[in-house]
C-alpha cells in the first residue's frame, strides 16, 4: 500500500492545471512509495481557487500561503505562484519542513536563488524545480546517447525558444494571466521565462556554461498595467539572443523571442559532437533527429527516432510501442523521479542548486546585454 503524500498547491494558473493533472496521474502509471493526495490549494481569490480545487479533486482550499505552510496535513508545497513569491514562501516552506516544488525560474536573481538553496540544504527538505523539458522521453534519450559517448567531443549546442504572444501594442501587462510580461512580478522577459528552459537542458546535457555574450530588445515600450490602469514603461526583455563559451570547450548559440510571427512555442535544440549530431524539436517531441557518421556510407543520413519504444526513457509506463505521449507526461515523469528519490531519501535533479546554475546564466545574460560585453558565469 502506497503511502499518503499530502499536497498543497499555492497558485492555479496553467502550471497548477499542468502539475495536478501529473499528481492524479502518476500512481497509476508509476508504481511508487508514496501516492499524491490533493490535500490544499491556496490562492488569493476564494471563489477562483474553490472552482479549481473542485475541478482538479482537491480536498480544501486556503487564501493565505502562510496558513497553508502552517498545516501539520501537508507534507509537499508546489510553488506555481509568479516568480517574485517564490523566493518567501520557499523559505518559510523550508522552515516549516516540507518537501517544495518550485516553478521554474527559481527566482528573481541570483541572490534570492542563494537564499533558496540554503534553506532546504539547511532545513534538509526534498527540493526540485520545474524544467519540465529534461523529462520529455526524446530529450532524455539524448542525454543518454551522449552519456554513452555516441556523440563524442561536443563542438556545438544551438537552442532556441520562439513564440509570437505579445506581438499586439494593445496587449496590457501585469495582473493574472500576464505577470510574465510585468517585470516586477516576473524578473525578467524571455530571458527567465524560456531561455531559462533552454539552458537548463544545455547545462544537463552539456555542462557548465562559462561565460557568455548577449543582446536583448523591448520592442514595445509602453503597455497599460492591469494592476494601475496607467500606461507604464515595459521593464522586460521581448527578445534575447546570446553566445556562450561551455566549461567543455564547445560553442553555442541560443535565442529566444515572444516576436516570432507563426511559432508558438518551438523550442528546439541541435547539438553536434565529433561522431554523431542530434535535433530536437518541441512541435514534434516524441522524434529525436539523430545522425551517426559511423554509419555505412550508402544508408547514412539523418534519422528521425519516434521514441515510442519500451527501451526508450519512461516509454515503458505508458502505452505499446508506436503509441506517443505528450507535454503533460514531461510534469508526470517529473513527480515519479521526485517521488522516487524522496522515499529513497535521494536527491533528484533539478534541484534548487541546480536550478541557480541556470539562474546564474540568465544573470550574466542581462548583465552582458546591459553592459554590451562577454561576462564570466
Ligand atoms: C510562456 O508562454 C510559457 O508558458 C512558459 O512560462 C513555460 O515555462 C513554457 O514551457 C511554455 O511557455
């Protein structure tokens, strides 16, 4: 019989919708220690957090974080709030014992990013952060390929995240759905928001990034602030592209925009080694591109991977090989992984002090735009 592990969701915007489907489901996919219960959601507004808790199952609702970290039922906190809460109620989550899930970015800055990590390391509590995207089977698969050394030396790594959201001049900023574009609530644009994810799976899949060389664009100046009713100057980055220099010696480029016309959210990465290159692509996410210049001369050439295979990354708990899966099954892999390593008392990747890895990149990326320079991580 699998054990109860009580959550408490603070927040219920798309992510909380992404993480309590993955908390309903993961038990029965996954054979684990301990069973998710949907024990709390917690969100200021009483009448929208009661609609939620009805729809996703959960068993009460609170208005105020500090009373949900106060409970002796709940046992996991799912921070899924805007970016400038996460680094108070992780914190006080730590203090008062529980295991956290955090949303990604991990923080504002590098300095709350700092904070963070020493509460749950000094606290001791079970800690990862919402990069979704290493769980994807096509992804992971790509970390093992070049684990096995298929790739072999890695000369370069090329990411991009596009999409085309905010192009209107119409569109307002700040409040429920569009804290992202409000650099208060946020931190920063594209930047903390989808490069984040971006280097992230580069870090995991490649190493340490050690310095880097960035540009960063506001296209659209001004926007009406939901919360003031005022026009008022847009603080984020639109658009962000930089270089960067791996600890491995090999180069990169990313590039992320919300100013894309026609992509939505096409996240993609190619990286290509001395042996083997492999592609990825969000809008096609169960093939991985893979090309093997070991292969016979007269057959060699790129091939797509649908990685539907029970030998492939948790294709096994699924359906029948040819079967695919989807986004949602990234956030399911991710709460079997943690689950499993909180009942084996094991850490599981990404941790807060992983995730401030990548904080660190995003910080030199801004700094470097700003000054119009390389900048050590
Ligand atoms: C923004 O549009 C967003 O929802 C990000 O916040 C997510 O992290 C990304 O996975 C998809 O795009």
């Amino acid at each position: 019989m699998a054990k109860p592990l009580n959550i408490g969701m603070i927040g219920y915007g798309f992510m909380g919708r992404a993480h309590s489907n993955a908390y309903r489901k993961v038990s029965n996919f996954f054979d684990l220690e301990y069973q998710p219960v949907l024990k709390a959601v917690c969100a200021r507004n009483e009448d929208r957090a009661r609609a939620f808790a009805k729809n996703w199952g959960y068993e009460s609702v609170e208005t105020d974080w500090q009373k949900l970290l106060a409970r002796d039922d709940i046992d996991a906190v799912d921070i899924c709030t805007p970016n400038n809460l996460h680094r108070d109620i992780a914190i006080a989550a730590a203090a008062a014992g529980k295991m956290i899930l955090c949303e990604k970015p991990l923080a504002m800055n590098v300095a709350e990013g700092e904070e963070m990590c020493e509460a749950v390391e000094k606290a001791g509590v079970a800690n990862i952060v919402w990069y979704n995207y290493r769980r994807i089977p096509a992804v992971t698969l790509a970390k093992q390929l070049i684990d096995e050394g298929r790739l072999g030396r890695i000369f370069h790594y090329r990411a991009q995240f596009l999409q085309d959201w905010t192009i209107s001049t119409d569109l307002p900023q700040g409040g429920e759905a569009l804290w992202r574009l409000d650099v208060d609530a946020a931190g920063s644009g594209v930047t903390g928001d989808l490069l984040a994810h971006c280097i992230d799976t580069a870090i995991w899949l490649n190493g340490g990034i050690d310095r880097v060389t960035a540009m960063t664009e506001t296209f659209i100046k001004e926007r009406q602030h939901n919360l003031t009713g005022k026009m008022e100057p847009v603080g984020i980055d639109d658009a962000c592209a930089f270089l960067a220099r791996f600890e491995n010696g090999s180069l990169a480029t990313f590039e992320s925009t919300r100013y894309a016309r026609g992509h939505k959210a096409l996240y993609t990465f190619e990286i290509n080694g001395e042996h083997a290159s492999i592609a990825w692509n969000l809008h096609d996410l169960h093939r991985l591109s893979y090309f093997d210049h070991r292969d016979d001369s007269v057959v060699r050439g790129w091939r797509s991977i649908h990685v539907t295979d029970g030998d492939q990354p948790y294709m096994d708990h699924w359906w029948v090989p040819g079967l695919q899966i989807g986004y949602e099954h990234s956030f399911v892999h991710q709460v079997a992984d943690f689950l499993d390593g909180a009942a084996a008392g094991k850490e599981v990747g990404p941790t807060f002090r992983d995730a401030l890895e990548t904080q660190k990149v995003c910080e030199a990326v801004l700094s470097s735009a700003r000054e119009g320079s390389w900048v050590n991580v």
